[in-house]
C-alpha cells in the first residue's frame, strides 16, 4: 500500500507541474508579441512561398527550363526540347531571390519565436518584426525589378540587422554559460 501512495504522489505532482509549465506556455502563446510575431512570420513565409509560382511563371514566359521532362508538353519536336532547355537570366534572378529569401526567412522565424519568448517590449518587437518585413519586400523588389544596388544590399542588411538584435536579445537573456 505504501508504494501505490507513492507513485500516486509522485504521478500528482509531475501532473502538476506539467499543467504549470502548460499555463505558462498558454500565456506565451497568449501575449501580444507572439501573435504580432505570428502575423509577420506568416506574412514573410508567404512571400517566400509565393516566389515558386513566380519561378515557374517566368520560365514559362521565357520558355526556359532546366530539365527534359518539363519541356515535353511544352515543345511538338526535338529541337524546340533542346531550345528550351536553356538559363534565362531572367529566371535566375527570380531563382536566386527565393534562395536569398530561404537563407534569411528561415533564421528570421527561429530566432523571432525564441526572442517572442523572452518577453521583450511589444513596441520593440513589433519594430523589430515590420523592420524585417519590409526589407524582404524591398529585396524582393530590388531584386526581380534589377534595381541598382545598393538598394537590394541596403534591403538585405536592414533586414538582417533586425534578426541579429532579435538573436543578441535572445542570447544576453537567456546565456547559459
């Protein structure tokens, strides 16, 4: 009998402390800047995605692609295939903006879910997550239009200075060292 007890004890207070540590996760979750951070995630992880159909948008219009089974719909004969089985500078622009967009949002989403955990400020963090926002948009504009730099470089490095104090945020709160 005094071994049910104990287990009985021991499985009450691991519950407990379960549904603690559930409460303050809730509340996280909760809080005003996760759910702006929520909200800018999305928005970004949404113009990342969107750059795929714009990929095969411009090979399309350019008849420009990269492999044999993506031209054979597209030409009657074997000398169309080989036609359009090219780069276009075009699509590789296009390409190398997603990829640019794969290298940055990616981070941005990690290091701004840890740093919405850490409660900072929501004016800060808000600031932190539209800084971040707009300057993909602005890349992605510099980027596909050909604008002449720095304004695509400028565009990269606002939004990449937002991510690191998100991360030197994240890290002079919670160091563990």
């Amino acid at each position: 009998m005094p071994l049910t007890l104990f287990l009985h004890s021991l499985f009450c207070k691991r519950n407990s402390i379960l549904r603690l540590e559930m409460a303050e996760v809730v509340n996280m979750i909760d809080s005003e800047v996760f759910l702006a951070f929520t909200t800018y995630a999305t928005i970004v992880t949404v113009k990342m995605m969107i750059m795929s159909p714009m990929t095969a948008y411009f090979r399309i219009t350019r008849k420009a692609f990269g492999n044999p089974e993506d031209v054979a719909r597209q030409a009657k004969n074997e000398e169309e295939r080989k036609k359009m089985l090219r780069p276009d500078p075009d699509v590789e622009r296009v390409r190398r903006c997603h990829q640019n967009d794969l290298e940055n949002i990616v981070p941005f989403v990690l290091i701004g879910l840890l740093y919405s955990l850490t409660g900072p400020d929501l004016r800060t963090a808000v600031l932190h997550f539209r800084i971040f926002a707009g300057s993909r948009f602005c890349h992605t504009l510099a980027y596909v239009l050909a604008l002449p730099q720095p304004s695509r470089g400028l565009s990269w490095m606002v939004g990449f200075g937002a991510t690191l104090s998100m991360a030197y945020r994240v890290l002079s709160t919670v160091s563990y060292f």
